[in-house]
C-alpha cells in the first residue's frame, strides 16, 4: 500500500456504499479510505446493523485491489484484515483480544469491532475489495446490545480515534502485504480465534456446544462438537455465540 488519500465524511449511509459510489465515478483508487463521524445506514454481516454514536468511533472503508489473488483465495483477506484489526485493538487495550469467525473482533467476550468486507469478483479473479471496518472507540452507551464493549470502557479514558486509525493503516500495510504467503496468515489467524477452548454454536437452527479445532484459508471451520464429534461447516451454516 502507497500512502493513502483519506476521504473524510461528517456522516453518509455507509462507508463502503460511499466506496462504491467513489469506484463508479472514478474518484478513488487502491489504498485510498473513507472514514466518517456517522453512519446511518451501517451494516454488518449479512441482515445486521451497525449501531455506532457520532463522533464517537473510527468507521472506515478501504478500496484494495490486490495485484495476483484469485477468487479462492478471497477469504485470506478476510484473515489479513482480521489480524490487522486485532493487533490494531491489542495497542489500545491490555484485556484478552480474539478473532471472532469470521468477521468480529471480542475483549473478553465482548464485541468491539466488526468487519465487512464486499469482493467485486471476475473470471476467478478479484478485481478489488471493499473493506469496511468499525472500532468501538470512546462510546459507553450501548442500547439494546449487551454484548459491545469499546476502549473506552475497558481503560475508563478517552481514545484519541485518529491514533487508533494511524494504527490501523500501519497493521493493514503489514498484513496485506503477506496476503499471498498464506500459509503464515492462516496460521496467525487460527493463534488468534475464540472458540478453542470451548463455546456454542447454532447449526441448522440448533444450539451446540464443541470448540474450534481449525479454520481454513477457504473459510471453512473444523469443530468438535459434543454431539456430533469433529465435523467441518460452511461458515454459512455456522453461527458462534458469544456464550
């Protein structure tokens, strides 16, 4: 990554729907972010919203295009970004950080960070990823979401949010620089998992309880289930609950 233009925004729906916007008119380029006080549209993973004050969080997209990946490799963006993500957070905060599969980020079983990563894929190529990351950072008040944390509540002081993004750029150009050494990044992301030491899953619609034993480089996740013993899922058909 060359050093980066930054967008700033007071508020927009989303800052990777901004992303797109910018790809359609021609306005950004690879390793460029958008970063904004609000977003009123937010999203996470598949259906859910991301809830965050103004002001109070980084929010912000990046426009990557890697130069040699393929389409089955897609997910080991997922891992580097997790990685960069984590170490981000760790800087801020001495509790115990993990990577919750396969887009969260937990402080002892609390979510602090979420990820959404959207891939424009051809021709078993990708052409670019839009990565969308949101850092709880001096927000306290979380309504109806007893299960979000933020560095401010773990450290009782208020987070300088431009020092937690200078650390993120710097933890981005590390980890997507060795996307295509995958067998290092894989191997970091499965140091770095919730869920080993045991957890509960939702399969088929059922509750579950098992651990982590792996995740792959293609996504897929090794459990041992009490009921079922070692079986491997689709990340589709696997929710991991907090407790």
């Amino acid at each position: 990554m060359s050093a980066p233009k930054i967008i700033k925004v007071n508020a927009t729906r989303s800052t990777n729907d901004r992303v797109k916007m910018l790809i359609k008119s021609k306005k950004i380029k690879s390793g460029d972010f958008i970063v904004a006080k609000y977003q009123y549209g937010g999203r996470g993973q598949h259906t859910n919203k991301w809830y965050s004050s103004y002001g109070k969080n980084l929010l912000c997209s990046l426009l990557y295009k890697p130069l040699d990946l393929n389409s089955n490799q897609v997910f080991c963006i997922n891992q580097g970004v997790s990685l960069a993500v984590l170490k981000t957070i760790r800087k801020f905060n001495n509790e115990k950080c993990l990577i919750k599969w396969p887009n969260d980020i937990l402080s002892v079983n609390k979510k602090i960070s979420g990820i959404l990563i959207e891939n424009s894929l051809s021709l078993k190529r990708i052409n670019y990823s839009i990565i969308g990351v949101g850092i709880n950072v001096n927000q306290v008040l979380f309504k109806k979401l007893p299960n979000a944390t933020s560095l401010k509540k773990i450290s009782n002081s208020n987070i300088i949010i431009q020092e937690v993004f200078n650390e993120l750029i710097d933890n981005y150009k590390f980890f997507l620089s060795k996307i295509n050494e995958s067998d290092y990044i894989n191997e970091e992301y499965n140091k770095n998992i919730f869920g080993k030491d045991g957890c509960n899953f939702v399969i088929n619609g059922k509750r579950q309880y098992g651990n982590i034993i792996s995740i792959s480089n293609n996504g897929i996740v090794k459990l041992n289930l009490d009921s079922k013993g070692i079986q491997e899922y689709d990340p589709r058909k696997v929710k991991i609950l907090y407790n």
